[in-house]
C-alpha cells in the first residue's frame, strides 16, 4: 500500500467539494466510494475525485 494515499472525513470531503454534509452523505447513497473504520467513514481522494468526475453532469464522454 502507498504511503501517499489520503483518506479523508466527511467534513474533509465536504470542504474539497465545497458542499454541506448532508451532500456529502447523499454522495455517498449514490454510490461515493467510502471506507467503513469501525464507527467512522472515511473517503480515499483518489477515489472521491475519479468519482466525481465519471459522475459529472454535461460530461461529453458520457454521452
């Protein structure tokens, strides 16, 4: 495993995406990959960003 790898809170995620988190839960409910550690969720900002941008509205490749 990479010792690069970020992984990242709600608030953290919620901050790089300048939303709220209540956004950042219903990324998550729509398939936002997290990681589950014990009680706590944590997102890799690797993978949050490839997923934003494979999700992204107005995408021409997904057309």
């Amino acid at each position: 495993m990479s010792s690069d790898i970020k992984f990242l809170t709600v608030e953290d995620v919620g901050n790089m995406l300048q939303v709220t988190r209540a956004t950042v839960y219903n990324l998550k409910k729509k398939g936002m990959p997290y990681i589950k550690v014990g009680k706590n969720i944590r997102f890799d900002q690797d993978e949050v960003v490839d997923w934003i941008k494979a999700n992204r509205n107005g995408d021409p490749q997904s057309e």
